[in-house]
C-alpha cells in the first residue's frame, strides 16, 4: 500500500436492480489534500462517498483506510475510524438549538455537560475560524450559518477525513469565501478533504488533485495545476456520440409559450428559478442544458400549473397562466402535456396497470362512472406503435422495465395531441433502440407542430436535437444560444457558471 | 364544591393517566405511535393481581406480595410492548393497526385472565401498603402540616410519589443526559440520527420497554393501589385512551404530563360540582345556540374562500393585516364584552342580545383577519355553554381539548410544540 | 449479516404466506385452549362445539351484518391511507340520529319511519365524519388521533342522552323503540339464499364486463371463468344450498342483510367504476401523481370521509333498529374498533371484508357457545389479536426479502 494514501479503494461496485451507480471504481486521497470529485448526475458521486462513510454497503471490492482494508455496515463504523460527511442536505434537527446538535455528535458521557460542551465547542470553533451563536435555533439560521454548525458537529468528531457533498450550491458568494478559508485551516491541521462540486472557478481555486467520473466509473485523476477548464469538461461530457439524428425544421412562427422573469422559491427558502424568461415557438425543440437540481424539475412544474411562482408571468397563447393549477389548464382546454423526471413517482401509479395509468389522462371528463373506452384503444395503439413489450397491458406498471414504463409514459402524453409538450430527462437510462424512437417520436411531434422543451443531460442530443439551447445554472438563464454555434465544452462551462464571452 | 376532597380525589384519578401519559413519551418521543396503552393497562393489571395473590398466599407478607405484583406487572406490560416493537420495527408494519391491535389483545388478556381468576381476592392490608392505615395517604413527615396543600399533595397514595419521582427523572432524563438528547433526535429526523452513529432501532426498541414498564405501574395500581380486591371487568376504564389524549396536551414534557393529567382529573371529576342553574337559562335560548353555530360555519367558509383565489375577501382581509396592531386588542376586548354580557347579563334579555350581538360583530371581524381564533372562540364559548347548561358534558372536556389543542398546534409553524416529526412512519435505512 | 430490502412478489409467494399465515393461526388457537388446562382431546372437542355454536346464526348475521358494514365504510378511507378509527363514534351518531326520528314518529307508518331514520342516520354519521376530514384538510391534524378522540366525545354524549335527556323512569335506561320502528323480520335461510344468489350474479356480471365476454355470442365456445373466479362462484352456489338444508326454517333475523347487499354493491361500484373511486386509488397510491394529474387531494378527503361516516352511520341505524331495538351508550358493541382490523386483514378487497367479516362472526358466536365449558368470551380478542399479528407478519415477509452480505471482489 502506498503510505502516502490516507484512503483508497479498489475495484468497488455497486448496484440498484439494473442500474450500476459504480463500476469497478479505483479511487485514492492522500493525507492533508483537497480532492476534488467531479461528474455529472447519475455518474456515481453520490453512490461512492455513501459507499465510503458507510451508508451504502458496496456488492464487491476492497476500500484500505490507513493502510488497513476496511467494512463498513453502519455509518457509526466510519465515523469512529475518522470518516466525516458533510451531506448537501444537512442532517441538522430543525426543532433543536445549535448546541444541541453538536452534542448530538460529540459526548461521551451520560449526563450532558452543558457548560462544558459550550466552553469546548467555542474553543473549537475559535481553532478553525468558524463565527457562530451557540444558543440560535437551527430554524433561524441561514443556509452558511447551518453549514458552519455542521462543520463543527463533524470537527468535534477529530475526524481524518472529511467530505463536502456540493457544500456551495446553497451559498452566497461571501459564505463560499468564508468556508474556503475554514477548509484551508481544516487542511493545514492535517485533515482530508473530498470536495464534490459542479463548479469549475471553485475547483480550481481550492483543490489539490481532481478524480472524474462518468457513468459509474473513474475516468482519471489529475493534480488541479496540470489541467484547464476545458480539459476538465471534455473528460466530463466524453467523446461526441454519433446519432445519426436526422434533423427536421420547420416553419412556423407562432408562439406558444412564454415565460417573463418568473422566480420561484422552493419549500426550504431556497430561490430555485431566478428571473427565468424564455418563449417557445409552434414546432420548435426548445433544449435546457444544466446540471441536475438547478431548477430544472422546478421550471417544469411551474409551467404544469403543479407548482405556485412568486414573481414574473407565464402566457399560453398570449393568455396569462400564471395563476392556473392542473385543474383549471385541463379545464380551460389547454392542451398541455408533461413527461417528468420521476416516472413512478410522478407521471404514473406504480401498481396499477396500464389501462388505468393511461385513463390517468383522461378520467376527468364529464359524468360519474369511469369510461375506458379511450383509454383502451389508446392503449392498443401505443403498445402497436411503440413496441412496448409487456405480458399483459392489466399487469402493474411496474413490473415492466424502465424502457417500456417510458414509452407508455410518452406515449400517452402525446395521445392527446398536445400544443405544448415538455419533456424531462426521457431518455435516461433506456438502451439505445428505445432512445433513437423516443428522439425520432419528438421529431414527428415537432413537424406536427407541436412545441417541445426538451430537457436533458446528455449533450450530444441536446446539441442535435434542439432549435434553440437554453443553458440553466442555478435556476438563472445563462444564456440562449443556437446549437449550430456552439460546441459542448461552450456547453459545459455555462452549466458549471462560467459565462460565455462570445456572441450567440 | 372545589374543596380539599375535590383535589384529592382529583390526583388520585390523574394518577393512572400520569403513568400512561409519561410511558407514552416515551414511546412517541422515538417516534412510534403506540395506540395499545389500553391494553397494557389491563394486563399488566391481570398479572399484578395474580403475582401479589401468588406471593400472598405462599407467604402471607403483604409487602413482599406488593412488590411482587408490581414487578410482574411490570415485566406483563414490557413483553406485551415488545410484541408491538418487533412487529412495527422489525417487521416495519402499520403502527396505527398494530397497536389497536395491541389494545384489543392486551384487554382480551387482562379480561380473559381476570375472569378465570374471578375467585381470588385481595387482602385489603396490600392496598393499605400504598395508601396507607388511615387509608388516605401515606404522609410525608412536616410536609404534610402544611394546610391544604399538605393534605392534597403529601398525603397521598405511594403510587403518587412513585409517579413524581419517575416525573423529575424523565425531565432530567430528557434534557439533561445524551440519551435523551438523542432520542429527541431519532423521533425528529432518524435519518439525521443514523447518520450521527445512533442506532436508531435500539433506541426505539428500549424506549418502548421503558414506555411499557411505566404504563404497567398503572395497571397495578388499579388493581393494587386502589381499593380493589376482586378483578373487576374493565378495571382500566379507558384511562388508556385518555393518556393517549394527554401526551399531546402535555406537548411531549414530563412536566405538562404532570400538569396535564391534573388538569385532566380535575375534568374528569368536575361533573360532581354543583352548577348554577339560573346560568343555564342561556342554553335554552335557541337563538343563541344557533347564532353561535351559525357564526362557527361561518369561519369556515370565509376561511375557505379567503386562502384560495383572489376575491373581495382576500382583498379585505389585506386591508385588515395591515392594521393589525390596533385591530388585535380591539376585537379581543369586543369578543370578551360579548361574552362577558352574554353569561354574566343572563338574568336580563337585553343584556344577553346586546351582548351576543357585539360578540358576533367581533367574530365576523376576527374571521377575516384570523379565522382560525374566531374558530376557536366560538367553538370553546360554544362547549362552555353546553357544560353550563348540563354538567355531565364536562365529561368531553378531556377529549375535545385534545381535538383543539392538536388541530392548533398542526396548523401553527412553531418548532418546539409540535409532536415528533417521524411520529408513526416506520423508518427504513437503504431508502433510494 | 443480513440485511433487509424491498421487493416484488409473486402470487405463488403470497399464497404460500398466507397459507402459513392460517396454519400459525390455528396452532395459536389450540395453544391457548391447552393453556387453560384442557388435554388434547377436550380441545379437539372444544373446536367441535364451536361448529354447534356456529348454527346459532341469527347471532352470527347480527354480528356480521353491521361489522361488515363498518368495515366496508372504513375500507374506503383507508384506501385513500386517511387512518379513520372513529368507526365507533360514528355508528354511535348514526343510531342517536335514528333513534332521535324513531321518537318524534312514534306510531307513524313503518316505511315511511324507517326511511327517514335511514337518511338521517346516513347524514349525522356523514357530517360526524366530515368534521375530522376538515380538521385534516386544514389543520394537518393527525387524523388518528382526532378521530380516536371524537369516538370518545360521541360516547360520554350518548351516556348523556340515556342519563338525561331520553332518560325514561327510575333507571337509567332509553325506552325501546317502537314497533313502527323496527325492521322487519324475514327467515334467514330465505335471506342468505337471495343474499349469495345476488353476490353471485353481481360477481359474475362485474367479471364478464371486466374481461369483455359476452355470454351467448357465437365466439366464445370454452368456459369463461378462470380457475380462481370459478372456484369462488361455485363456492357461493355450494353455499347456498347449504343454508337451504342446514338452517332451520322458522329461525328469523330482521333485513338488515340486505342493507349489506346494497352497501356492498354500492361501494364497489363507486370505489372501482366512479372516477372519484379512481381518484381514491391514485391518491392513495401516490400523491404526487394525483396532483400532476390535476386531482384535489383534500377535496377528495372531504367526500371520502363524508361518505365513510354515512356507511358507519348506516352500521348503526342497523344496529338500534334490526338488531337492538333500543339505543344505549353501549350500541357499537366494539365493532367500530373491530371493524378496523376486518377492514386491514382483509387488506382492503370488498369482497374478501365480507367473507372474512362473517368468518370472525363465527369465530365469536362459536367461542361464546363453548363459553359453559370455561373458555371466555375475551378468548375471541386474543384469538382476533394474535391472527393479527400473524397477518401482519406475513405482510412483511410478501414486501420485503433478506439477503446477506457483501461478497469482495
């Protein structure tokens, strides 16, 4: 074993049913460096730091933590050997104070000491330069102040290492300047850290080292001077696939869908669309590019009538729909339809079947009994068309694989001959045959003259397949670019903040 | 009237309910909603009978057998607990189903052996061993002088001191020592907890032996601390339910469990004092009732239509928000003039309309501005009325207070009252 | 070392848990019957003249009947995952509502009587209900909890009436109701029969229309039914001819099984061809797809709980004015609470809430029956409990499978 490595894994796999989060992960930290974990959602981040703090127990290969080969089964076994998380939604009690929760991490004995614990943790937190009031309820503090507390929950632990799990997306600037100085101390006293982040200033500014992922599996690992930006994302977005997307224009001019500066703030206070104006065209594939969670899901929902916006405006048709719910766009005629992300847990009931998920569009019409007349022929029509491949169309939805679930999904949306069709991520994690239908089944669409939004991770369809690119960072527009003139890595630099200098 | 045997009889009741109420803290505070304290009551009530009739025959030692029946009621009441931890954490069923069914196992129990045993009896000297030769109380020396209060509170049943003693550990318990910190933690967030290094199902699992050994001292104190020498049918007489009622009320602190099961003996025992008659001539009027009812629906529809789209009301109750510094202690004082006029003015008919009249000015007025008080208001001066006019309605009061106070701490954002946030979902780790 | 996670499960798995769900359930029973002293032979002896008990069935219809009821109203709450257990209170409001009209129209035509008791006691328990659904829509109160709590409100108000207000005499005690009030009586063999024949030809037509047969159309030459669903219905055929030789003639018990009928009927058809019965499904499988649906979740919860209280309500007015003829605080005799776990045994299917409905009414009348040979009444809540727990148990091992642990590369 290499005495410099503090931790290193081998070889490490794991899966969920079908999908592999990690493939045969090789991946090394050294004492007192900063490493930078980087890739995009779905590439394995998430699943290899729970594997590392014990929360995820991985189906095969080996992980050494100071020299010794290590098994974690609970989380409290990594903690005790010196394995911190710092987790992006923070395990925090709400109802607590902040001493509270630090002792939560740190006592040792029966009874609480609390004029010792207050004395310690303030001593602590003078060691690392960390501000904050001991006595604040958790629900007062601002997402910064949290964080500090966290920090400190996980410092009065003596930690070795210590991951930040995107410990910037809920900052401001001048907490991110704070918290880089804490992590500069946290490093000097001789601690490891593993920084997860979508930003590509901030990597470079902090880091010592940058490990990629893609797809589950580690692409490469270099020291952050030896690289640049534009390196970084071409291991990122990998190597241009062919599609043979063959694409179709159109014509029309009239436009559908607009947004102006619609702002929205999620439950937890966060503002996750930021002045956020855009128009769609009749027959136009309107593409968002962005890293998952930066409003995307959000920007759907609002536009479905499922979710409230507190400023700015939407119009169908010129009509302002700002204020409508699902009910009342159904009511009012508006042809709209939404394939979203989550396709169990959204867009259809994962144990009913078929006909029924169907009928899910069109129950609502007028009179008291149900009437599966359009739902059953439609039914037909889309297991014709789209090859969908199932036992029996009266067998749970969910007994089917993700590829027949999607196309069921979309091809009831489309049934209704929709004005507006959005679409998020519906090519995720089907094989090749089922994507090139669903790409060629929004062409048709498009010619039909039908608006799309179309939202997606991969860069090589987004750039194909869409009219106009829309890049989303952090819930703000960075920009509306022609694809044409563009490449992937302009892309990928938007989507990791980076504004583009030239012109669209 | 409200005097010494009013209060001293009043613990006595709230003894059982401090016993079922504190043991099911316990259990909610690790967030596992246990409907079974019913049950638990009853057989550990079963089995302290039959342990101190056991110890008693064999060895004629009443203080021997007192013990003994406690500690097998004890041990009866954790076993039945554990059935219900290993069903709901192990086998992660519904907690609702699980523990009604617990209760109507544990009363089938507590019947079922209670009767088969129909032949045996007590000595009365057991009984004497918590309350004492006198039998009114086993006094605490000096304390006991003290008037009024003495007699009440440090004349009392062993049981009593018991529950004190067990009220001051479990405050201790809950704020001063690690693991009540956290379980504090695993019954708001287990996920959070998991990911500190606490072992979220041990804790579970030991909080609801502690919630069951501490229910059971209930049962045996029916059956032992009472007067109670032969099984009675029942013998918990729904007391269960009711400290279910109670831990919401005593906003999960072992001290409102204390002032709460007081409060709550003292209800349950108010329908013996003697009421005002003449005061009951408001009832009669069936005008008032129903304006008052009137005004109660009122609030909801006005509730509804002002928090939905925007309409005139909405626009209205803006206008209102924006006074409401002086607005607030101008409609209280409107409300209690009304109300004072109504009650007090019941000899005179004008005073009453008047008085009803103002009250309902101040209503209408409130419901715009804060629905959920007028709601409130009405619905308390309502009950009021009701127990004015017959007392036998104070036997709700336990319940319906319950009702009010849990709708009004659901629908209030403060953090420090509201119940344990994960209270009745089972908790499982590899959730993805 | 083991862990635990989800999973699907076939339908030979199911079978073979709740197979060994009944076996468990069965060795308990004997268990307990040694537990009390008796040899092996006494107990096989014991479980024999459970089955003589079991002819008592004018005691096992009038336990069933309502239960079932009771169940069948708390089945669609639950299937929209409101936690009603108020089943209590709301009978009870039911038969106050029904006995409240029976004593204003002492006297007055039996129909007409009747009818108006039958409304109202479907309104009283309705908006008894309804108060709990608001309290949850708009309050986010725990509806365990409130419903628990208004099943004790409703309970010290009828102890209020009998002491008061409707108090007759030197005892405290509610004068029966009248004739006039009183539903009628027919023979239960005639009853049962048209009872099962009525299952049977609405179990037959629901199964044609689902599976789109047409009886007499030249196309289909082979038998329609399935192995299952033909099993079922010559099981109900079966039964009826049964009743016809087993029941004595003479034996009568009131109509309220036709209340039964109807309820039954009328509840599957509003949970599984209504669009608000579909509503119900979505929302109670997933919220999210109900909202994305465009379905109002709390307005469906008003109705729902509107609706389950009035079929609870119903439970009672069969109560007071088939079964008890007289109103008392202690009307529900437990079947709100029973009515609860039927309701979740039965894992919320209509048909298997009947069936398993009048399986515990035999279950209870026969342990009451064998009561003279020393094994008490409570036995059935320990039996009911323990089968539970059972139950319950086997549910976990149908979601969930253990595996082992890691295995290095």
């Amino acid at each position: 074993m290499n005495n410099n490595n503090l931790l290193s894994m081998h070889n490490v796999t794991k899966t969920f049913g079908d999908v592999i989060a990690c493939n045969k992960i090789n991946f090394e930290v050294r004492t007192g460096e900063i490493h930078a974990v980087l890739g995009e959602n779905g590439a394995g981040k998430s699943s290899l730091m729970n594997i590392i703090s014990g929360i995820y127990i991985p189906d095969s290969g080996k992980m050494f933590f100071e020299g010794n080969q290590v098994k974690f089964q609970f989380p409290k076994d990594s903690i005790k050997l010196g394995i911190s998380m710092i987790h992006q939604h923070f395990k925090l009690i709400e109802t607590m104070d902040v001493l509270d929760n630090l002792l939560l991490g740190r006592s040792s004995t029966f009874f609480l000491n609390r004029q010792r614990a207050v004395s310690f943790f303030k001593k602590k937190a003078a060691e690392y330069k960390i501000n904050i009031d001991l006595d604040k309820n958790i629900s007062d503090l601002s997402m910064g102040e949290k964080q500090l507390v966290e920090i400190l929950k996980v410092l009065s632990m003596d930690p070795k290492l210590i991951i930040f799990d995107e410990p910037t997306t809920v900052l401001t600037p001048q907490e991110i300047e704070n918290l880089f100085v804490v992590m500069r101390n946290l490093k000097s006293m001789g601690i490891s850290i593993i920084f997860i982040s979508h930003k590509m200033n901030e990597v470079l500014e902090i880091t010592d080292r940058i490990t990629i992922l893609r797809k589950g599996k580690s692409i490469v690992t270099k020291d952050t001077i030896a690289v640049n930006t534009a390196q970084i994302c071409e291991y990122m977005v990998g190597q241009p696939i062919d599609l043979h997307i063959k694409k179709v224009t159109t014509d029309f001019t009239k436009t559908i869908l607009e947004l102006k500066g619609v702002g929205c703030v999620n439950e937890e206070g966060t503002k996750v669309l930021d002045d956020v104006s855009f128009s769609l065209r009749k027959g136009e594939i309107l593409g968002i590019a962005g890293i998952n969670g930066h409003g995307q899901k959000e920007l759907c929902e609002v536009i479905a009538g499922i979710r409230h916006i507190q400023d700015g405006a939407i119009f169908f048709h010129h009509k302002d729909i700002t204020k409508f719910s699902v009910k009342e766009i159904l009511r009012e005629g508006i042809q709209m339809s939404f394939v979203p992300e989550d396709r169990l847990g959204m867009g259809l009931v994962p144990h009913m079947n078929v006909v029924d998920n169907v009928l899910l569009k069109d129950y609502y019409k007028k009179g008291i009994f149900l009437d599966y007349s359009w739902s059953e022929e439609c039914t037909k029509e889309i297991v014709e068309e789209l090859d969908v491949q199932t036992s029996s169309v009266y067998a749970p939805i969910s007994l089917m694989s993700g590829g027949n679930i999607q196309k069921v999904l979309i091809g009831r949306e489309i049934k209704t001959n929709p004005e507006l069709l959005i679409t998020a991520y519906p090519v995720r994690g089907l094989d090749i045959n089922t994507t090139l239908k669903i790409y060629s089944l929004l062409q048709s669409q498009k010619q039909k003259g039908v608006g799309i939004i179309y939202i997606a991770e991969d860069l090589d369809s987004l750039l194909e397949l869409s009219d106009r690119l829309l890049v989303l960072h952090h819930g703000k527009v960075m920009g509306i670019y022609d694809p044409s003139k563009i490449t992937k890595e302009d892309v990928g630099l938007m989507m990791v903040g980076r504004k583009l200098v030239k012109n669209a | 009237m409200l005097n010494q045997s009013f209060f001293i009889q009043a613990i006595w009741i709230s003894i059982p309910l401090l016993f079922g109420c504190l043991g099911t803290i316990y259990s909610e505070k690790s967030g596992m909603l246990n409907l079974g304290t019913e049950g638990i009551m009853m057989t550990s009530a079963v089995f302290s009978f039959l342990g101190a009739y056991g110890v008693y025959e064999a060895s004629n030692n009443v203080v021997l057998a007192a013990i003994v029946g406690v500690i097998c009621g004890m041990i009866a009441g954790v076993l039945l607990n554990m059935i219900y931890a290993v069903i709901t954490i192990v086998f992660k069923a519904n907690q609702t189903v699980t523990g009604l069914t617990l209760a109507t196992l544990g009363i089938g129990i507590g019947n079922f052996i209670g009767k088969a045993n129909n032949d045996k009896t007590l000595p009365i000297s057991i009984s004497e061993v918590f309350r004492g030769h006198a039998a009114s109380g086993i006094s605490i020396p000096v304390l006991s002088k003290i008037p009024f209060i003495g007699s009440v509170l440090f004349t009392q049943n062993l049981f009593f001191y018991i529950a004190i003693i067990l009220v001051i550990l479990s405050w201790i318990y809950f704020t001063k020592t690690r693991p009540g910190l956290y379980v504090k933690a695993v019954g708001d967030n287990p996920g959070s907890a998991e990911s500190m290094s606490i072992n979220v199902n041990k804790y579970k699992f030991i909080h609801l032996i502690i919630a069951g050994a501490i229910i059971s001292l209930a049962g045996s104190f029916f059956m032992l601390g009472y007067n109670n020498t032969k099984w009675l049918e029942n013998v918990s007489n729904g007391y269960g339910w009711i400290a279910i009622a109670l831990v919401i009320f005593s906003s999960w602190k072992p001290g409102g469990a204390l002032l709460g099961s007081v409060f709550f003996g003292a209800l349950l025992l108010s329908f013996t004092l003697k009421s005002n008659p003449a005061l009951a001539v408001i009832f009669s009027k069936t005008y008032i009732v129903l304006i008052i009812l009137v005004i109660i629906s009122l609030c909801f529809i006005i509730y509804f239509k002002s928090n939905n789209k925007s309409n005139w009301l909405t626009d209205i109750k803006d206008k209102l928000a924006g006074q409401q510094k002086i607005l607030r202690p101008l409609l209280l004082a409107f409300t209690a003039i009304g109300i004072g006029l109504l009650i007090f003015g019941y000899k005179i008919n004008t005073l009453m309309i008047i008085g009803i009249i103002i009250y309902s000015v101040a209503m209408v007025a409130f419901c715009l501005y804060k629905p959920m008080y007028a709601l409130a208001i009405s619905v308390i001066l309502f009950y009021v009325i009701l127990c004015i006019a017959n007392k036998d309605y104070l036997k709700m009061a336990p319940y319906v207070s319950t009702v009010l106070v849990l709708s009004f701490i659901s629908a209030r954002k403060k953090a420090s009252n509201r119940p344990p946030q994960s209270l009745g979902i089972p908790y499982f780790r590899e959730e993805r | 070392m083991p862990r635990i996670i989800k999973k699907e499960s076939t339908k030979k798995q199911k079978a073979i848990t709740y197979v060994t769900g009944i076996g468990a359930s069965v060795l308990f029973i004997i268990i307990l019957i040694l537990c009390l002293g008796k040899g092996l032979g006494e107990t096989f002896e014991i479980l024999g003249d459970m089955f003589v008990g079991m002819k008592m069935f004018r005691n096992v219809l009038n336990l069933a009947v309502p239960l079932t009821i009771a169940a069948l109203g708390l089945a669609v709450c639950y299937k929209m995952k409101f936690y009603n257990i108020g089943g209590e209170g709301q009978i009870i409001a039911g038969a106050v509502a029904a006995c409240a009209v029976a004593r204003v129209m002492e006297g007055k035509n039996q129909f007409l009587t009747l009818a108006i008791m039958f409304i109202c006691a479907l309104i009283a328990g309705g908006i008894f209900s309804l108060i709990t659904g608001l309290l949850k829509v708009y309050f986010n109160a725990n509806e365990v909890i409130i419903t628990l709590m208004f099943n004790y409100i409703a309970l010290v108000f009828a102890e209020l009436l009998q002491s008061t207000y409707w108090r007759e005499g030197a005892f405290v005690s509610v004068r029966s109701l009248t004739d006039n009030a009183r539903l009628s009586n027919l023979p239960i063999s005639l009853m049962l029969i048209i009872f099962l024949i009525e299952m049977l030809i609405y179990n037959i037509i629901k199964y044609l229309r689902a599976k789109k047969i047409k009886l007499f159309s030249r196309e289909h030459k082979k038998f329609p039914f399935d192995v299952k669903h033909t099993v079922t219905f010559s099981l109900l055929i079966v039964l009826s001819i049964l009743c016809l030789i087993v029941i004595p003639n003479k034996l009568e018990a009131s109509v309220a099984l036709f209340f039964l009928l109807v309820v039954y009927i009328v509840v599957d058809i509003f949970l599984t061809q209504t669009k608000k019965g579909f509503e119900i499904a979505v929302i109670g499988e997933s919220t999210n797809t109900a909202i994305y649906s465009g379905m109002s979740v709390g307005k469906t919860t008003i109705i729902v709980t509107f609706v389950s209280g009035a079929i609870l309500g119903l439970a009672g007015f069969i109560k007071l004015a088939g079964i008890n003829y007289q109103f008392s605080p202690s009307i529900t005799s437990g079947i709100g609470f029973t009515a609860v776990i039927i309701a979740w045994l039965a894992n919320l299917k209509n048909g298997r809430i009947v069936v398993i409905g009048f399986m515990y009414a035999f279950l209870y009348q026969g342990i009451k029956f064998v009561e003279t040979s020393g094994v008490n009444t409570s036995a059935a809540d320990i039996i009911l409990g323990m089968i539970l727990f059972v139950a319950l148990t086997c549910e976990f091992f149908n979601r969930y499978k253990i595996v082992g642990g890691t295995k290095d590369a």
